[in-house]
C-alpha cells in the first residue's frame, strides 16, 4: 500500500502465465497486487480451487504481489479457499432477466442469505459489481441489493465504466455506496455505431479504451474518493479493444491513476 492508502491491483484475465512469471510481471508494471480468475482454463480453475488458490497466493506473495480479489463462484468451497489464501473478496457480477425483476433479486437475496455464515467464518466479503446492460448496472440497485447486509458479508466493488455507460454520476454512485464500499474498478469505455437496426435505428456498441479516452472522468472519481477519505484497492481490470496492446495500455492507465491519487 502507498502512502495515500490505495493498494493498486490488476485483474489478471489477459495473462495466462505461470505464477512466478505473473508476479513479476505484474510487480514490474507498478502494481501491488492483483484480482485473480478462478475459472477454466486459468492458473486456478474452480473445481481445484481449495488447493491452488492457497499454493498460489504463496507463490505471489514469494514476488511481492498479494492477490487482493478472486472473479470467481460464489459458494462454500470457493469461499474456505479464499479464507485459507489470506484473499479477502470474491467479486460477482449479478445478471438479470427482462421479467420479475424484483422477485429475482429477491431469489438472490436468498442465495446470498445461505452464504453469509460461511462469508462470517471464512473473514471474506462477497463483492457485487454493477455491470451495464443485462446485470445490475448502477449504484441504487446494488443498494438495493446490499442494505440488509453487514458489508464484511457482502459489499460494493463500484467500477466507474460501467457506471459512466448507463448514465449515473459517478460523485452520487460513490455517495450511495460509500458505505458498503469494499473495492473500486478502474476502466474506460465508450460507444461506437455498429450501423441500423431493422427499423433504421442507430446500434451501438460499447468500445473499451485508455483511462484518459472514455466517458468515465477518472479525475472526478478520484477527487471524490480522496476527498472522502477512500482508504482500499483500486483494481485495473485491463480490457482494451487493442488487445495487442494491453501492457502497454495497462502501465500507462496505472501512471495516469497515481497521479491521481
């Protein structure tokens, strides 16, 4: 952590390296530390998660590079790994139909109901992100989501693109959050035509880009997240269009954000 209190992380989806390499890697470009996937065909795949999300934080922490977030299930077993790993939240995001919006939440609810004994022993936090389109998308619905919830068992990752593509300002999303607030994603986005419906509307489509390109002021989040005091991980999640050029992109979006901060 520096010295303004912010851990700088990155979501480490684009390299698929050994883990001695990744640390390096990651520890080279700047960053302290990272959000792991825990999914197939990455260095931690679920079904093996209760042995190498521990052997894996080890081997990162033998770099220097703590793994401070998991994309990863929500359940028990995933949940007693991240306890035995020193890894303190699970990011989700949480999808939902076009119908009974309300009773799905409420579904989900209960789901995370049955996961909080497990979240109170095991010391994790579940991290709900806002994502735009078909998913909770901005900070009132995940309130909705979270008010009932102690934030040790279930809290707010708030990632300022998604928020920025439907709309909301980002000094009000961080307001309604601020108390459930447990990490901050860094990314940028905007949207480009994709030519004409059927009917001859205008399509779109959602292009991913450099903190300094998109539709989300990175200045404005920082401003407010200093001048509340945020104390926590910023998390880099490192999706670019170019993705020949995510390196490059992803150590010029970290020198952008410390200057920031």
């Amino acid at each position: 952590m520096n010295h303004q209190g912010i851990s700088y992380s990155v979501f480490t989806k684009p390299w698929k390296l050994p883990l001695p390499e990744l640390g390096r890697f990651v520890r080279g470009l700047g960053f302290d530390g990272i959000e792991l996937p825990v999914r197939p065909g990455f260095q931690v795949e679920p079904e093996r998660v209760a042995t190498d999300l521990p052997e894996a934080a080890r081997r990162l922490a033998d770099e220097g590079v703590r793994i401070f977030s998991i994309a990863g299930p929500a359940d028990q077993p995933t949940i007693e790994a991240c306890a035995g790993a020193g890894v303190p939240v699970i990011r989700i995001m949480v999808e939902l139909k076009k119908t009974d919006v309300l009773a799905q939440m409420e579904q989900i609810q209960r789901e995370y109901d049955a996961l909080v004994p497990h979240l109170d022993r095991a010391g994790v936090t579940l991290g709900l992100q806002n994502h735009c389109d078909w998913f909770v998308a901005n900070a009132m619905g995940l309130h909705c989501l979270l008010e009932k919830y102690d934030p040790r068992h279930v809290a707010a990752v708030w990632d300022a693109a998604h928020n920025a593509l439907e709309g909301e300002q980002p000094e009000i999303a961080i307001d309604i959050l601020w108390p459930r607030l447990c990490m901050v994603n860094l990314k940028n986005a905007h949207r480009r035509p994709a030519g004409q419906g059927d009917s001859g509307e205008a399509l779109w489509r959602v292009s991913w880009c450099t903190g300094r390109e998109g539709i989300a002021s990175w200045p404005r989040v920082a401003a407010e997240l200093k001048w509340r005091g945020y104390r926590g991980v910023l998390c880099l999640t490192a999706e670019y269009d170019d993705e020949d050029r995510v390196d490059e992109l992803v150590a010029e979006d970290l020198r952008f954000a410390k200057s920031l901060f």
